[in-house]
C-alpha cells in the first residue's frame, strides 16, 4: 500500500483534492492519505507556512499530491501574521519552493494537450510538454534588499559593469542572483529528452535567451547541444525564450518537449497552459531522484474556496501523472481516457467552460467513464 503526503493547502486546493480522492477511490487505488499542513493559515498562526512536521511527513511518504496555496508579497505578508509574531523576524517563503528545494525536486514536467472538443483549446493538435529546472535560476532565492557595502565593494572588484551601480545607496539596491550549474542545466536537458525518447517526441527545443543573459542562458544551451549527439533521432532546436512566447500563439503544434530553467520555463508553461484551455487544465509533477511532488498549477482563488465551482480537471490529470510516477501504468491510462471522454461529451461542465456544473459533479462523471 502507497504512502501518501496528502497537502490540500489553502482555498480551492481543499476542493480540487476531494474530487481526486473521489477519482482515485472509484479506481480502487490502495493507498494510505497522510494529511499534513501547509499553507497560509499555519503562516498565520504559527510563523511558517511548512511546518517541520509536515516536512517529516513527506519524508516518510513514497510521494505527495498538492492542492494549491496563497502567496503574498512581503509586506502584506507580514500584516497577516498573528499580533504575538509580528516584529519577531518571520519571514515568508513559499512552501512550494521549499519543498522543490528541500527534497531537490530538480525537474518540473507540465503537460500542455488539448483534449478533443475543449471549446478553450486555442487550437486542436497542440500536444506539448515543458521541462523546467526546478531548484536554481531566479527561483535560488539568493537575494539581496538592502545591499551592504561589502557586497557592493566585492561585486566592483570582481566585474566592471557593477562602477554604475557603485554610487546607488544600499537601500535603493535590489539584487537576485541568477544561478545556474551544470550538474543542474545536465539533468533537466537530459531528462526532456529521455522523455522525448520515451514517448515518441520527435524534437527538444531549448529555450534561454544566451545573445543577453550570456554566462548563465549560455551554460545551458551548451550542455544542451552537447548531450543532444546522445539522441540523434530527436533535434534539437534553440529559441530564445521572447520568440518562443511569439511561436507558441503562433504555431504551438510544431512544438513538442520545451526545456528551459526556472523563470523561463514557468513563463511558458503558463502561456502553454492557456492554449490548452487555461490553468484548469495545467497540472504538473515536480521529480526527484527519491521523492515527487505533484501539483496543479492554478492558485488558491479563496473566492471561490468551498463553493466547489472551479475546474477539477487540471487536479485529475495531476492524479494521472501521480499513477504514472508510481507505475500505475492501467490506472493512468483509464483515468486520461475517461478525462478526454468527460471533455469530449460536453454534458458536464464547470463554469470556465461554459457550463454550471460543480467540482466534484464533473468528478462524479469522470468516474462514470472509468
């Protein structure tokens, strides 16, 4: 029997998780649910939006299925804290990241396909999946606000182009280090194309932006050519990540497996996203080499949290890649297949698409189509 860490989180996320419990339930999937808590409230209450416990919790799972959290910026972050915690020196951090970071979740997989008769697919045929570098770029969280002078002094001696920013104060200067390894940029350009490989794709498109942001972008596509002559039945193309936002509305059926590290990469997963019909159809799996996290892509929405209006689909194809990670191959597929009939016969809709059907009503079809 599986292990699972079992995180609703905040808002919609308690909703979306109650109809995959119903989906994985119906398909007699043994398992056993370990709650924990994350999110907004135990920022609020306690300081820190992912407990130790909860962190142990995942320790001890063979994998966690996620719904959805707030997030805030800094200050109004802090306005929401309980009277007793304020000026204490908590800070916010997202548990998402965290949690990629703490169990190097290196690889984040989003799959962008448009089912058959989605009246918000953009176009039919777009069939595309986005490997984005999970624990580096901009997402390190190596930053720096207000800027000390011994840090200015050593960014002036070691590179020319900081003189401009000498004479700004400290506390006018915000800095976010970009930080890229090549043990990092290696896996995430190898693992797209193993799943390339795997999965019939015929091309791996890098996408970075090297003629600017040179060291970094740079380092990328270099590995990326280098371990493209390990597969030579899949090619390789390289687009910078502007043109690349152009060619998906363009002709996003060209596309197949997109590589990119972290902010790129969640920039155009998002957009990919929308071609296939909007954040209620984007899941994603966050892989590492001894644990996953799976989790919708979509938001908290606490307006609609508990009137179980939003969609659930992107949810259950979460739940798919879920089954799939744990080689739950037939269980996987019934579930993909009963999603595109559920899309397909347009009986049963939420209001996204053009219908008025709850949550958990358009879980309760899927399970009919099981």
């Amino acid at each position: 029997m599986y292990k699972i860490a079992w995180l609703p989180g905040d808002g919609v996320g308690n909703d979306v998780m109650e109809a995959a419990r119903m989906v994985l339930d119906a398909l007699d999937f043994e398992a056993e649910y370990k709650p924990g808590d994350v999110g907004w409230e135990f920022w609020k209450s306690e300081g820190n939006p992912l407990p130790d416990r909860t962190i142990e919790l995942c320790r001890e799972s063979d994998c966690c299925l996620f719904g959805a959290i707030t997030s805030k910026p800094r200050d109004e972050a802090n306005e929401e804290l309980d009277s007793s915690l304020q000026g204490k020196g908590y800070k916010y951090y997202s548990p998402i990241v965290a949690l990629r970071q703490k169990f190097d979740l290196h690889t984040n997989m989003r799959p962008c396909k448009a089912y058959p008769g989605n009246p918000l697919n953009f176009k039919d045929g777009i069939d595309l999946v986005v490997f984005r570098e999970n624990t580096e770029g901009l997402y390190a969280g190596v930053e720096f606000h207000p800027v000390e002078d011994k840090i200015k002094n050593a960014l002036n001696e070691s590179h020319p182009k900081f003189a401009r920013f000498m004479e700004v104060d400290g506390k006018d200067l915000a800095i976010s280090c970009r930080i890229f390894t090549r043990k990092g940029c290696q896996r995430i350009v190898r693992g797209a194309f193993e799943y390339a490989k795997k999965m019939g794709y015929p091309t791996v498109t890098v996408v970075e932006k090297p003629n600017v942001i040179r060291e970094t972008s740079g380092l990328m596509v270099r590995e990326a050519r280098k371990i493209a002559r390990d597969y030579p039945g899949i090619e390789l193309w390289e687009t910078n990540v502007d043109a690349m936002c152009m060619w998906l509305v363009k002709n996003p059926e060209d596309y197949s497996v997109l590589v990119a590290s972290n902010m790129f990469g969640d920039i155009i997963s998002d957009l990919s996203a929308q071609l296939v019909g909007g954040l209620g159809f984007a899941a994603s799996a966050n892989i590492g080499k001894d644990f996953a996290l799976f989790e919708p892509t979509h938001g908290s929405a606490p307006k609609y949290a508990g009137q179980y209006k939003v969609n659930p689909t992107a949810m259950l194809i979460t739940t798919r890649l879920m089954l799939e990670h744990l080689g739950e191959a037939d269980r996987a597929a019934r579930l993909d297949k009963a999603i595109s009939k559920v899309i397909s016969d347009a009986k049963v809709r939420t209001y996204d698409m053009g219908g008025d059907n709850t949550t958990l009503e358009v879980a309760e079809e899927v399970i009919r189509n099981l």
